[in-house]
C-alpha cells in the first residue's frame, strides 16, 4: 500500500571514514519531533536518488528495505519533490535514556542525478518525549509497532518447577517486569492458532523485538505471515496479536501485545471529488473488555497535527458517529499531489495523500489507555489526464505562445523535436524559444509554456492570396522522474497573417528639385513623415506643393529649402541631400529611411567686367556648429552683405578685401577665400573636432583678347556734357499668407482682422528693377494708430536697419532664396511681427494698426557703410515712453 517515489532502501555499507564529509547547502534538511514519532524533510530532490543510513559508533548502516520495516523507518515524498523520513523514537539504533530522551543520527547521500555531484549529509535530533501511555501502537504504510509497558499479568512456574503464589496478577502501574527476566519466546495468535517462536527465528523473519527500561517494543512488516485479515465493523484492519515470554531462572510471565491497522479496499471510497475514510471507532482486537472511551482524537497531515481553522481551510473534515470515525478529503486538494503514470502511451494521474488519526483510548476494567496513531496512505484510482496543446497565439505579434498541459508535479520536459531537429530545452532556451513551467492556481499540477518566433527555421510559412500562413510541427519529449518512463505528445500549430504592405517612400531631382513620391501601402497603415528634422505638417505640406491622391501623395523640395543638407560645393555644383524617413510613432518604430543626393548646377561666384566679384557660402552638414554670419574673406574686415543661419553672400572688388592676383598666359587670375577669421577659428578648434570651413573663390579676367573693329573719325563739335534727369524707383509691401511668401493678401481685402500675438509676414520688393548690384533696404519700420505715418502713438519695428532692441517680440528677418517670381533676392526683404494693438486706456485696445517702412536703395558696389553696410548704426539706441499692449 505504501508508495516509494524515486527513493529507495539501497544494500550498501559506507565506510566510516565517508561520515565526516563536508555538508553541503544547497538542499534543505530539517527535523521535527512529533510525540512519538521524528520526521526529516530533505529537499528538493530534483531527480536525484537519496540513500539513508544511520549511524552507530561512527559506522553508518544503510537502510534497507527490510531494515527499514524492521526498525521502524519509513520515506515517502511530497507534492514538491521532498523526500519525507519518518522514524519512530523506540527504533532499533536510537539512543534511549530513561524511556524520555531520544537520540538518532542520519547520514544522508543524493547521487545519480547526472547534473549535480554527489552530495553527503548528516543530521542528528534529539527527541523528549515522556507521556508514554501504557499501549502506544503506530500504523505505517510497512509496518505495525505496538509499545506496551513492561509489566506481567501474570507468574507462573517452568515445567517441573513448582511455584506458588496467591495472588500473582499485576498492574501495570504498580509491579513492572523484574530485570532479571530475559525475553525468549514469541507467541504470535493467527488464525490457524497459537504459533510460538523463538525471538531468534522471529528476528530472522524480519520481526523487531525489543527492550527498553520499562517497555516492550514489537514491530512486523504489514504483511507478515502472522498477521491475519479481520473485519471490524465492516472494516478490514490487519491484526498483528502477540504474548512474549520473559523466563528467569524457574520462573516465566508473559506481555501481551496486540495491534490492529486498516487497510485502505474496504475503508476508502471516492467520489469524483472526495476522499472518505471510515475508521472504527471502536477497534474490537485491541479492546479487553466492553468498557470503552474515546478521550482524544486528532488530524493531522504527513504526521503533523492540524488545527481546526487549518483544517476548514483545506476543506479537511473530521466526525465522528457511534461506529466510525469518518474523514472526508478533496481530491486535489492543499497536502496531497498527483502521481503520473504512463499506460498504452496514453497519461494518467493518481492522487496521493496521506492523513494522519491519532486517538487515545481508556478501558475501564483495566485504567489502562492506548494511544492510537495511523498514517494512512491513501492512492486514488488512475484517472484519465488527457493532456492538451492550447494555442495562445496572436498573430500580430509574430510568435506562436502555446500552453501543454496538465501535468503532475513529477513530469519534466526533456526535449521537443521538430521537423529537422531535436533540440534539448536548454537548446531551445539559447534559440530564443522562451520555455517556462508554471504551478496551476489553487492545484497541485503544473503546465509548460512554450513561445516560438515565426522567424525561426522550424516555423514553416507560405503565401496564400494576401496572407501568409505560418504552420509549427513538433513533438514534446517528456519523463516521469520517479520510473524514469518517457512519453512524448505532439502538436501542430497554424497562425495565419495578413500581408501587410508597410508605406514607402522614394525620389529624385532635376537641376532645381527633390521630387518625393510616398506610397501608401495597406490601407489603415498610420505613419508620420519627417522631411529633414522636420515633421511634415500641413503647413510645411502647402510650401512644398504637397499632392494626394487614393493611394500615394508627393511633394516638391526646393535645392535651397532648409530641409536640405549640403553634403559638398564644387566648382560648378553643389551636392544637396534630403532624408526623409518613415516611422510609426505609436510603435516608436522607423519604417524606412530614404536619401536622394543630387549635384544642382550652380555658380557661387560671379566676376563682373568692372572688377566686382560676388560670392555664396553655404553653410555644409559636415560643420553643423557654423554660423554663416561670422564668415569673412581673407581680411577679416570684409564680412558678408546678407547672411543668416544657412549662407553669407559677399560682393567685393578684385582689388580689397585681401583678393591675390596671379598673372597667367593669357589671363589674370584672382582668388580670395572665405572662412572663419583667425581668432573665431582658434577658439572654435579647441572646442571641436569638426573640419574648418574654407571656401576658394576666383575671377579670371582675359588680357591678351584681340577684336577687330571698325570705326570712323570726326572733329569733336562740342565739349561731352552730362544733363540731369529724374526717374521713378517703386516699391511696394505686401502681407503674405504664411511664411513660404508664395500666397498674398488681395489689396481689397483690407482691412485684415488677426488675433493678438498671430505672426504677420511683409515682403517688400523693388519693382521694374534689372539691376544685380542694387540692393532694397529697410532703414525704419514703424506702426501708427491712425493711417498717417506721422501721427503718435507710434511704435517702432525697425530702427536703422535692425530690429528694435526694446521691443520684447523682436522682428524677425527671413531670408529669400531665388524661384519663379524672385530673380533677384536684393530686391527683396522679409520680415515677421507679431500682432498686437495699442492700449486707448487702462481697459480699451485701438481696433486698427498701420505698419510703415522707409526704405534705402544701395549700390552693392560702393555700400557707403550705415543701412547698405548691412550693420546695425546704432544697435544700442533705446525708444522710452511708448507701451506696446500684448494681453489676451
């Protein structure tokens, strides 16, 4: 009935110099004394084999089986794989001193576990225990041990030896067994009758008999020939009924002994659910007379009692009625565990619990009692565990999660095989495959969880109309670890995906353009697109011609658009980039990453018949920390007419500035270079690991051209004169749409009503001019309540050309690059101002506001310094006195 598993008694001697071994501590041993039993938990096991011996006198003896059953020890396990030892304290090797004190020591070895060394282990307890009863019988799953007080009912004299005495019965409590009296014979009761024995052949037959100071111990294998099936109130118990013979000299008295234990057929029944155990209340072979009482009954679990509340937890009940003492357990439940078991390779489980009753008794004729204690192994029928694959996969994220499933606690996973391989699951988890075992909730079983990429070479995939079909076949490598059995069980799993096309993005340029084409790919595929470092946003969309149709949209880049990084300048072109990248912001994933590089034929410098040279430096990707505005040429001094944050343009003549000529065959040359001057550059060098920026620029002028002419001479009549004679320049300023410049407020339109604090974009352009080396510049730019450029308040934008510096929203000045309608960007200049109105009073804003500019037209070739210097005159000039309103 007991049940061993993965553990065994093992014949085997260990020498006594093995003892001292080092204990190791990566198992936990402990003990517990319980009243007359201890227990050792060892554990977990984790596949290895465990030998127990007990040490006597510095020899350790291996328990065998039958040693085991002899002496009174036993070994079971537990639902986590800890080996349970239980010892009883009168066991053959304990040290015993006065029947109270209890010493036995154990040697413990875990071996045949292939992953792990041997491991040695020696544990020692000391039990007290002095509440002896004057009957204590114990019922294990391999033997039955009755304990009785030593005392004879009766004396009587050896054949041929007469001996008289009146009264010669005995209590227990008062006359025990005089010491002189030495036990030779057993008298075992069976069936058939007497059937006495010497306690030699007894011993042989793997009895235990023993003396203690006051007590007599005897212990038989359950199944003993000499013990006999009996019903007890419809209960089938084994009975185990003795009278030991102690002789000294002539005399002779005798200790009975009886014991009665049950069996599990005939006193366990099962539901689908429960467990009921029915026990006599009343066990008759161990009762003298018909005088009975139940004074104390307890439960308990693996040989530890149970509390009420434990017990209610667990859903353990224990009642009691006038013939049975009856226990209900749930299968299943919080103490016992699940045994597998293979069967025509199909998965079966067991359920196996263990309770413990403990009673104790007193008979009213004799004021003996008895403590009863049973631990009753208790196996269920094999039942069914179909075990199952459960498909856990979301397509979406590209990966079959599966869960098989249930298992008992002693099934571990070995390997799984698939269509081209067999890999082991420490294989699995280095290829990614995410195997792990989890406790099912509320149960003693447990379930494996296995996740598999579709991307990995044993997923097999193929494409259907639109989808794509990932299939897994694959076989699970399993084994009971307790009778080393392996079974497998195999799977098939099919996901199937629909092909998603992501967007694209793709591109090319003429001399002037980027021409970007973007494909949508699957309808509902939400992306976002960075032009540059910027996002593309409505606003920028409309500056760059953006076109959408079902299915794609595009746009048109400029080469001089911010966006676009300069990769390098050439003599006659300059290398323009533009990325434009993909991404799925709701993944934080890029979709795909594009760049169109193209060489746009361009002349960054140009050489005039008057000896005027102009120059364009562009800022490049390669010096990102350039500020275009410091660049100068070779003397320091001659900085650029424009800049801003992207380029510089100078124009100078061939013979300032620090130009060199050099004399050619037929041609003067001459160069000048643009860079950072000396002091910038040292300062920046020590900061930087970036290249510096230089930029050659040169003219060459022929001087050996020959052209023939023809002409005809006359006397000059008069003196040359020159008449004075006046013209028309006109300008005119404009309010743009937004900041491309490309849309204009119609004239019929004013007045134009904003919002406080809304930018407002002016251009003002030099019209009907044709001239390169003219330049249009703003000298002040002011606004007025009142339509008249005179009248106060006033406040002022522009101030010799800069920016008010007292104004706390400064102007802002964009740059104009050439297209369709700007040939020549001198002429033009554009600036942006935030709206905002003059307060009348404390509590009233003006409804009107009047922007005027005075405006300067330069030559490029001879600026004069002041506006057409391009310098701010007077960059620390101050306005007091005027407010300008910007509340809400």
């Amino acid at each position: 009935m007991g049940h061993l598993l993965g553990l065994g008694w093992i014949f085997l001697l260990i020498a006594a110099a093995n003892i001292e071994a080092q204990k190791k501590s990566s198992r936990h041993v402990s003990t517990k004394c319980l009243g007359n039993i201890m227990r050792v938990d060892v554990g977990p096991l984790g596949g290895s084999l465990l030998d127990v011996a007990v040490i006597i006198n510095n020899t350790a003896t291996v328990l065998t089986q039958s040693i085991a059953t002899q002496c009174g020890f036993s070994m079971k396990s537990d639902s986590f794989g800890n080996a349970l030892i239980y010892v009883s304290l009168q066991n053959c090797f304990a040290q015993n001193v006065e029947d109270k004190m209890f010493t036995t020591a154990l040697q413990l070895r875990l071996h045949g576990n292939q992953f792990a060394e041997d491991e040695l282990y020696q544990v020692a307890e000391t039990c007290r225990y002095d509440i002896w009863a004057s009957r204590e019988v114990i019922c294990d799953y391999n033997y039955i041990e009755v304990s009785v007080h030593r005392a004879a009912p009766d004396e009587f004299p050896l054949h041929g030896h007469p001996f008289s005495s009146s009264n010669s019965r005995r209590t227990a409590e008062k006359m025990p067994i005089d010491a002189g009296f030495r036990a030779t014979t057993v008298v075992f009761f069976a069936r058939e009758g007497e059937k006495p024995m010497s306690l030699a052949d007894a011993q042989k037959r793997g009895y235990g008999i023993g003396n203690t100071p006051t007590r007599l111990v005897l212990r038989s294998p359950v199944m003993a020939p000499e013990t006999f099936l009996q019903i007890v109130a419809g209960v089938p118990m084994r009975v185990l009924k003795t009278s030991t013979i102690f002789e000294k000299k002539w005399l002779a008295t005798q200790v009975d002994a009886a014991a009665a234990c049950p069996v599990q057929e005939g006193s366990v029944f099962f539901t689908q659910n429960t467990i009921t155990w029915y026990l006599p209340r009343q066990i008759d072979p161990m009762i003298s007379s018909g005088q009975f009482n139940l004074l104390e009954v307890h439960f308990g679990i693996n040989g530890q009692r149970l509390g009420a509340v434990e017990m209610q937890a667990r859903e353990y009940s224990v009642a009691l009625n006038d013939f049975y003492i009856v226990t209900e357990l749930p299968i299943g439940g919080v103490g016992g565990y699940y045994k597998s078991h293979i069967q025509d390779d199909l998965y079966y489980v067991s359920y196996m619990i263990e309770p413990m009753l403990e009673l104790l008794w007193t008979e009213d004729a004799t004021y003996e009692q008895t403590r009863y204690k049973v631990f009753f192994h208790i196996a269920t029928h094999l039942l069914p565990q179909p075990l199952e694959l459960i498909d856990n996969t979301v397509p979406e994220d590209k990966m079959f999660k599966m869960t098989l499933g249930h298992f008992a606690v002693d099934v571990v996973l070995i390997n799984i095989t698939f269509p081209a391989e067999v890999l082991s699951t420490s294989d699995c988890s280095v290829r990614g495959f995410n195997i792990l075992e989890h406790m099912s909730p509320n149960s003693s079983m447990k379930f494996f969880t296995l996740q598999v990429p579709f991307t990995d070479p044993a997923v097999l995939q193929q494409t259907r109309e639109g989808v794509t079909v990932y299939s897994l076949h694959l076989t699970f490598g399993l084994m009971l670890l307790d009778d080393y059995v392996t079974f497998s069980h195999k799977g098939y799993l099919e996901a199937a995906v629909k092909n998603i096309v992501p967007p694209s993005v793709s591109g090319g340029c003429d001399n002037n353009n980027f021409y970007i084409l973007v494909k949508y790919g699957t309808q509902g595929y939400n992306f976002q697109t960075m032009v540059g470092k910027r996002l593309m946003t409505p606003s920028l969309a409309q500056h760059y011609e953006y076109m959408e149709n079902g299915t794609h949209f595009s746009f048109v880049v400029p080469f001089s658009a911010p966006d676009v990084a300069i990769e390098a300048i050439e003599s006659s072109s300059i290398r323009g980039r533009l990325d434009v990248v993909l991404s799925n912001a709701e993944m934080n994933s890029q979709i795909q990453e594009f760049s169109v590089a193209c060489h746009f034929p361009s002349t960054l410098t140009e050489c005039f018949p008057n000896g005027t040279m102009t120059a364009l430096a562009l800022k490049m990707e390669s010096v990102p920390s350039l500020n275009p505005r410091k660049l100068s040429l070779e003397d320091s001094s001659c900085g650029p007419v424009h800049s801003d944050d992207r380029y510089a343009f100078f124009v100078f003549t061939v013979n300032s500035c620090g130009t060199t000529r050099k004399f050619m065959s037929n041609a003067m040359l001459y160069e000048n270079k643009i860079s950072l001057p000396d002091v910038l550059l040292m300062e920046k060098g020590l900061k930087s690991e970036e290249p510096e920026y230089h930029l050659k620029v040169s003219c060459v002028y022929d001087i050996n051209t020959s052209h023939a002419v023809a002409f005809n001479t006359r006397p000059r009549r008069s003196e040359p004169y020159a008449e004075n004679s006046k013209g028309q320049l006109q300008v005119v300023m404009r309010l743009a749409l937004d900041d491309s410049y490309s849309e204009f407020q119609n004239f019929e339109e004013y007045p134009i009503a904003k919002y406080l604090q809304q930018p407002l974009y002016f251009e003002v352009e030099l019209l009907k001019s044709t001239n390169p080396l003219v330049s249009l510049e703003l000298e002040n730019c002011w606004a007025t309540q009142d339509e008249d450029r005179t009248s106060q308040p006033r406040w002022n934008l522009i101030i010799n050309g800069c920016p008010n510096p007292v104004d706390p929203y400064q102007v802002v000045y964009h740059p104009v690059w050439p297209d369709v309608r700007v040939g020549y960007p001198s002429h033009f200049k554009r600036f942006e101002v935030q709206m905002f109105a003059f307060a009348e009073d404390k509590d009233n804003l003006s409804t009107k506001l009047f922007v005027h500019c005075d405006v300067v037209i330069c030559d490029t070739k001879n600026p004069l310094g002041g506006v057409c210097g391009g310098q701010c005159s007077n960059p620390k000039n101050r306005i007091k006195g005027q407010k300008r309103d910007v509340s809400q």
